[in-house]
C-alpha cells in the first residue's frame, strides 16, 4: 500500500511542476489585465484587442486549461509519449463536462493507465508495428479513456465536487478559522515542497469549482515566510540580538524580492541553518494570517502571483491586513527563538540591513 502511495504521489507531483508554469504565467497575465480594467473577449477574432483585454482574455484561457493539463502531465508520467494524445483528450472531456481539476487528475490516471496497459500487453503482427504509437495506441487508448470518464465517472465526480464545495461554504466561523490555519500551514512549511505542491492542487481544484478563500490562503502561506524572517531581523535588533550571520542576511535580501511574487524556496538557506525554529515561526505565522484570510472571506480570482494576486481581490485591504498579522507573529516567534550570535569574527557577524541593497533575481 505504501509503494502504491508513493508512484501515485510521484504521478501526481510530476503533473503538477507541468501545471504550476501555466497557472502562474495565466495568474500574472490575468492580474495584469485585471488592474488595466481589460475584457474577458469569447471571440478574439470579433475586434482588435487592447494589450489589457489580450491579458484578460489569454489569462482566462490559461487557467481554463487546468484539468487538460492536469490529466496531460499525470497520463504522460506513467505511460511516457503514448500517454500526451489520449491525456489531452480525456483531459478535454472532463474540463467541457465541468469536473474541473479532480476530473482531470482521475482522466489522467484512466488514461495512463490504459496507454501503458496497451503498450505492454497488445500484441499485433510485425507488418502493423509501425502503426501502434501514430494510429492503434493513441485510438484504442482515448476512446476507452474519454468513453469512460464520460459515461461512468464524470456525473460522480461533478456531484462529490458540488458536496465538497457546498460544505465549505457553510462553514461556521470557527471552522473557517481553522480550516485556513490547516491550510496555511500546509501551503507553506516545507517551502515549496511536496506537500506545498499537494495544498496547492488541492486548493486549485476549489479554485475551479468556484471557491476562492483557500488558493487565498495557500498565496498568503507563501508570502508570510519572507516577510516574517525579514521583519526578525528588525525585532532582533529592538532585542539587542543579532539572528543572522553576513551570509544570511545577504540571503535575506533575495529571499523578501522573491517571496514578493509568491516564490518562497529562496527562505531555504535560512531556513535549513535552524530548521526547528524557522519551522516553529512559520507555522505560527502561516496558521494565524490563513485563519484570518479564510476567516474575512479573502478571494483571489487568480491562483498564484503574490502581490500581484492582490488587485483581483474583492477585500484586497484585509487579505494585506492577514498577511501583515502572519508575518509579524513569524518574526517575533523567530526573533524570540532564534540564538543570538556571539562569535567573535567579525565576518560572521551580519551587516546592518539596507532595503534600498534589495535586488531581484535576474
């Protein structure tokens, strides 16, 4: 059982590292269309678009792709090339009958499935061999696919959603409290990790489905750390502290500029030279700023982007207000816990802070 949960896990992880290129570059470009007022257009071909309604509109089709992609990447992880035609198609089917992500991940496994059944159990004479990858594979394996998600699982999978969904929102207060505080930190304690990657398709899949607060919540998670070990390094000095050595705040530098557009492996080198307080002021900081997010009913039309998911937002205000609680209560926690330095070299000791030496990777 635990073999089986770890090649499933290592499917769905290869889809998603295809899938969050996609989302990210749809998000950004719908943002930006977004704060220039552009116009979702069905029709490109109907009038000449503003560079704002060309954002908009490509940014929409972009994240409409989702359970495509999803099933694409799953189906090609297991059966490799064979898998691409059928994943697209199976993935095609489940995102025109509205079972959105979860639709799609299930499509993809069917569909790898039967193409690696197929290509390792057909037989067929010498003379044929050459027609099982262009015609006989990709045929047998997207009419099965696509016949079964259609017929059998598609109405399951719409309805189980709808559930999912209606229950969350119903949530009472203190469950959208701690529903966004598991999330939070979830989405956010191993850094960009695999479980950061499960939290993030898990809430992109609500996403689709209509249900904002928690792809929120999962943004936050990944804006919080930087923010928080940044602000440490303030609180520490009101503590007479010094919690970083040169290296680290040099570090510190790129961490803030990319954790401003969502990208939080740069908190790593921090993070793994004192792994359980680094930890232990995430968690605090993700847990209090994703309940409070979730809480204030913080909705972000795009899912990734960082800052620049912020215009999207109906309460813009309050989402910066959770993300500022968060990441205050990280850098307090991590400034309280974290040891002073006190060797004597001087090159170890970190250098005054200058936001102005804060640059962007390149």
């Amino acid at each position: 059982m635990k073999k089986i949960g770890s090649v499933l896990k290592k499917h769905v992880m290869t889809s998603i590292s295809y899938l969050i290129p996609l989302v990210i570059a749809s998000g950004i470009m719908l943002a930006i269309g977004n704060i220039l007022s552009g116009a979702n257009v069905a029709d490109l071909s109907s009038t000449r678009l503003n560079i704002a309604d060309l954002c908009t509109t490509v940014g929409a089709y972009g994240i409409g792709l989702i359970p495509m992609v999803i099933a694409t990447g799953v189906s090609f992880s297991i059966a490799d090339k064979p898998g691409i035609a059928p994943g697209i198609l199976v993935g095609m089917v489940a995102q025109n009958l509205s079972t959105g992500f979860l639709g799609g991940l299930l499509g993809g496994f069917i569909s790898g499935g039967i193409t690696l059944l197929i290509v390792k159990k057909v037989k067929v004479p010498s003379f044929m061999q050459g027609l099982m990858p262009t015609l006989f594979i990709p045929l047998i394996a997207s009419l099965i696919s696509c016949t079964f998600i259609y017929y059998v699982i598609g109405t399951p999978v719409i309805y189980l959603t709808q559930v999912l969904t209606n229950y969350l929102q119903s949530l009472s207060t203190s469950s959208l409290f701690i529903y966004g505080a598991i999330i939070g930190v979830m989405g956010g304690i191993d850094f960009g990790g695999a479980l950061n990657k499960i939290t993030f398709a898990f809430a992109l899949g609500l996403q689709t489905e209509g249900f904002n607060a928690p792809i929120t919540v999962v943004i936050l998670a990944n804006l919080v750390p930087a923010f928080g070990f940044t602000l440490a390094y303030f609180v520490s000095k009101t503590m007479k502290k010094n919690i970083y050595t040169k290296a680290e705040t040099e570090t510190l530098k790129n961490a803030f500029a990319m954790g401003l557009f969502q990208i939080t492996e740069g908190n790593l080198p921090i993070v793994l030279n004192d792994i359980p307080r680094a930890l232990i002021a995430t968690a605090v900081g993700n847990s209090v700023g994703g309940g409070l997010s979730m809480l204030w009913g913080c909705d972000s039309a795009i899912p990734a982007g960082g800052l620049l998911a912020v215009p999207t937002m109906s309460q813009p205000h309050m989402f910066l207000l959770a993300v500022l609680i968060g990441a205050l209560l990280a850098g307090i926690t991590f400034a309280f816990l974290k040891q002073n330095i006190t060797d004597d070299n001087e090159q170890n000791i970190e250098p005054e802070l200058n936001l102005k030496d804060i640059k962007f990777n390149e």
